[in-house]
C-alpha cells in the first residue's frame, strides 16, 4: 500500500497536469495581490459591519471550495487510473496480491491529500494577501472546508470517471455548473444532496464572522435556513459519507470490471 501511494505520488507530482494545477491557484494569488494594491474593494460604510471583511471572505470562498476545488478534483480525480492504463501497469497492479480497493484507496488518498495541500497552501498565502479579514478563525474554516471540498469532489470526479470515462470531463463540468453550481443554491430539498450545501454550512459554522445581533439574527432566522442551514456535525457526516459512499460505488465497479490495456479512462 505505502509503495503504491508513493508511485501516485510521483505520478502527479511528476505529470503535466500539475502546471495546469499550478495556473489553476496561482489566479486568485494575482487577484488578492491586484485588489490590495488597488487599495482594497470599494463599499459603502457600515460602522457596525466589517463588508469588506465579509466581502474578501466570499471572495475566497468562491475561488477555492466552490471553484478550484471542483475544478482540481476534476482534473485529477476523473484520471484517477489513467496513469496506469497509460503506462500499462494497471494490469499488472490487478493481477498482484493487493485487493482492487486497495488500489484505488491510495491512489484517491495520494491525489485528494496532495490537491489538499497544495490548494490550502494558495488559499493561506491569498488569505493573507487580503489582509486576513477577520483573523485566524476564518483561515481555519476555509483551510478546513477547502481540504474537505478536495477529499469529496476527488471521490465524485473518480466514480464518474468509471461511469462515463470518455465523457468524463465534459461529464464533470456540467456536474459542476448545474449541481454544484445552481442546484446547491436553490432553497429546497434538492440543495441538501449537494456537497456544495454542506461545504457552505461548514464554513459558516466554523469561521462564525462577527456580526451585530440583530443582522445576525435576522441572517440565522430568514437566510441560513436556506443556504447554510446544515449543522457542523451534520455537514461533516454528509461530506464524509458522500465521498465514502463513491468511493465504495467505485471499488465495486473496478472489482467487476475486466481492464484490457488498450482501454482508456
């Protein structure tokens, strides 16, 4: 197993894709520097609301969890077999004395873990490029929620990439723009089978940004149901049992299925 999560990682450390990855979170990193040298982002003022603060937190949201994250998992985790099928070692890791799970267990471990490291390295160095709006808590709850977003998106991208693996890119971008992207926003049940529900729930539980009571309330009480209405505990089990859950649907499909070489994913 261990030799295995070591060939993954020199397989994506050492691939073209990681120069996509590298443009990829080096965009928010240009944007965190052109807003601060630009002085910062133009609101009207509130004495009792940091919106610039709030402004910069959603701003960092929507780069990493909501965005890169789906798009880095994407990359990877729709290929998550790809490298073997390319140099023709797939078969040969399935004929030895390791269980097919095993296989794609270090491989999703060594993909998702490096996405994770690398994309909240880039989310701290802008978080703190903007001027670390409102402090250390919500650097924790991004550095948190991002890690997650990778963990579970990288599990999504790899089963769909058995299910449709000639298809799976533009499979995945429709995924992103029309379940992550507008179903996950829309108040009703259908949100909650969303992962990025759950991603949004966290975040605001954990980074609770400082507001006056009464907006605070009035937030709790007509909004958050909505759109962040999942609790810290119930986010967390979601997310872990969505990514488990592919993953156990992927292990099942790679047990059952015959892999001839000249087959590609």
């Amino acid at each position: 197993m261990s030799a295995l999560f070591a060939l993954s990682l020199r397989q994506i450390l050492g691939g073209r894709k990681l120069w996509i990855l590298a443009a990829f979170l080096a965009l928010p990193l240009l944007l965190s520097v052109a807003i601060r040298f630009a002085g910062g982002v133009e609101f009207a003022e509130d004495p009792n609301v940091d919106i610039e603060g709030l402004a910069m937190s959603a701003f960092l949201y929507l780069m990493y969890p909501q965005s890169l994250c789906i798009l880095a998992a994407l990359l990877f985790g729709a290929s998550l077999l790809a490298g073997e099928i390319e140099d023709k070692t797939l078969t040969y890791l399935f004929t030895r004395a390791v269980p097919r799970w095993k296989v794609l267990g270090g491989k999703y471990i060594a993909t998702a873990g490096v996405l994770a490291v690398l994309t909240v390295a880039s989310m701290s160095m802008a978080f703190f490029i903007s001027g670390r709006p409102f402090g250390l808590r919500v650097w924790w709850a991004l550095s948190v929620v991002t890690a997650l977003a990778c963990f579970t998106y990288t599990a999504v991208f790899a089963l769909l990439g058995l299910l449709v693996p000639r298809r799976a890119i533009p499979a995945g971008l429709i995924f992103a723009v029309v379940v992550e992207g507008l179903l996950s926003t829309v108040p009703a049940l259908v949100n909650e089978l969303t992962v990025g529900y759950y991603l949004r729930s966290l975040a605001w539980r954990l980074a609770d940004p400082p507001l006056p009571t009464s907006i605070r309330a009035d937030f709790e009480r007509n909004v958050a149901p909505l759109f962040v209405g999942a609790s810290t505990s119930t986010a967390l089990f979601a997310l872990g049992g969505i990514a488990v859950g592919t993953l156990a649907v992927s292990a099942l499909l790679i047990h059952r299925r015959e892999w001839p070489l000249t087959e590609g994913v």
